[in-house]
C-alpha cells in the first residue's frame, strides 16, 4: 500500500523508542569498525495488518556487512501497532536511514 494512511504504524512507544531499540541492538560489524566504514544504510520494509516487519530490503546500501546488519536489526524490531485507513489494518511501507556512526575516540 502507498498512499496516504490516516493512522501511520507505530513503533511500540513511538519514534523515541524505535531510535533507542536502534541504538542499544545495532552491532557495528568489527571490521567496517576497525576499517573505518560508516554511513547510512536505507532500508525499506512493511509493516502488515498484524504489525509485523515484513520484507526488509535495502534501498542504499554501505557494503555487504553494514547492510547485512541493517536488515537483522529491521527484523529484530517488536511489533508495532498497524497503520490505519477507514478504520480498517493495512499494510504500509516504510523507509528509514539507519546510520553507522564510529564512537568518537
């Protein structure tokens, strides 16, 4: 589904908690790391009428290992609650950067 929904699917509280969920799961791969690699890595997925992740693929990629972590990260999320259109579940798609930044030394 791609067009305008009237209740977007949520992440079990909210945007905050997904950047969180993010923060605290996300593994940077040990090589990028000690190579240096980061970026940002843009997945696509859907959310189904059940809230669960489904298909997530990767739009703009940062090399196999950050991509491969990305997509294990998408499909580790818990269920959110659905979107909504005319009161009934739908699926909707969703795309989100997820960053790998180096800690700063």
């Amino acid at each position: 589904f791609a067009g305008v929904v009237e209740l977007q699917p949520e992440f079990p509280g909210g945007e905050s908690a997904m950047m969180n969920f993010i923060a605290q799961n996300l593994k940077y791969p040990k090589e990028q790391l000690d190579s240096g690699i980061q970026g940002r890595v843009i997945v696509k997925f859907k959310v189904d009428t059940l809230g669960n992740v489904c298909e997530p693929t990767i739009i703009r990629g940062k090399g196999p290992a950050l991509n491969q972590e990305a997509i294990r990260l998408v499909k580790s999320f818990p269920r959110f609650s659905p979107g909504m259109l005319n009161g009934k579940k739908v699926n909707v798609w969703f795309t989100l950067p997820i960053v790998f930044k180096l800690p700063a030394e």
